[in-house]
C-alpha cells in the first residue's frame, strides 16, 4: 500500500507504480528465495465492480506452494459477465 494515497491504480501516477511494483517484486522474491514458497498470486481489485472494498491502492500478495490446494492453475473466478468477442475487446484497446 503506498504511503501517498491513490484510490486505485486507475489514479495512481507511473512513478509512484513503478516503485510500489518494484516494492511488491523485491517482497516476492524474498518469500520465494527465503520463505520456502513456490510463488505467489498477486491480487489488486480496481473500482467497486471489481471487488475493491477501500478506496485505497493496494496489492494483496498471496504467497503459494505447490499442491496448498488452492489449485495448480491458481484460483481465479470464472467471468460470466465478461461477454464480449476477445477480438473486440483488442480493437477497443488499440485507440
């Protein structure tokens, strides 16, 4: 969580990303190299449909071992909502 506050990334200026990522890389590493984990999922929600409970920016880091039983693809949700062609999605992206 940075110390400055950003409601979520959408606010959060590239300086102040990139030294919260470098932050959220160097503890990462540190619990894989040290800890005795096999990697870790990184959780950020951004605005209230994506789940973000408080207007602050912050990066959940989930710390993983193999076989925790959280599954070996990792756990993450399916999107029923998520209706659009992929393709359409790209060409939305690309203006």
């Amino acid at each position: 969580m940075p110390k400055t506050h950003v409601t979520n990334i959408l606010d959060c200026d590239e300086k102040l990303l990139n030294k919260l990522f470098l932050t959220v890389k160097k503890v990462s590493n540190r619990l894989v190299d040290n800890c005795g984990y096999n990697g870790v999922d990184l959780l950020c929600a951004n605005g209230e449909a994506a789940g973000q409970s408080l207007p602050h920016f912050y990066i959940h880091i989930i710390h993983r071992r193999s076989g925790d039983g959280l599954g070996e693809q990792g756990e993450w949700p399916n999107f029923l909502g998520a209706s659009k062609n992929i393709m359409d999605v790209y060409q939305e992206l690309r203006i």
